[in-house]
C-alpha cells in the first residue's frame, strides 16, 4: 500500500475510536467526551508521528 492509502486507513480508525468512545463511555458528559477525545487524538498523532513518519 502506498503512504496516502495508510493514511486514509489510520484517520478512519481514529474516527471510529472517538465514536465508539463517546458513544460506549460518554454519551452524556460533555466535557468528559472533549477530554477524551482530545487525549485520543494526540494519541493517534504521537504514533503516527513516531512510525509513519520514519517510512
């Protein structure tokens, strides 16, 4: 696969993360699910960072 395809494949999972986090564990806690969602997102961007952008 090609490093857009990877990409594209690595957003969609951290889409489907956020969304089945705030959906299973937040669904009515506001500031509990932007919380999560922002410590899910650096998540996904340190390890992008630390192993794609080696390719």
């Amino acid at each position: 696969m090609n490093k857009n395809a990877i990409t594209v494949v690595y957003v969609l999972a951290m889409v489907a993360t956020v969304v089945a986090v705030d959906i299973l564990f937040f669904r009515h806690r506001f500031w509990g699910r932007l919380i999560a969602n922002i410590i899910i997102v650096l998540v996904y961007v340190v390890l992008y960072v630390a192993f794609m952008m080696r390719r």
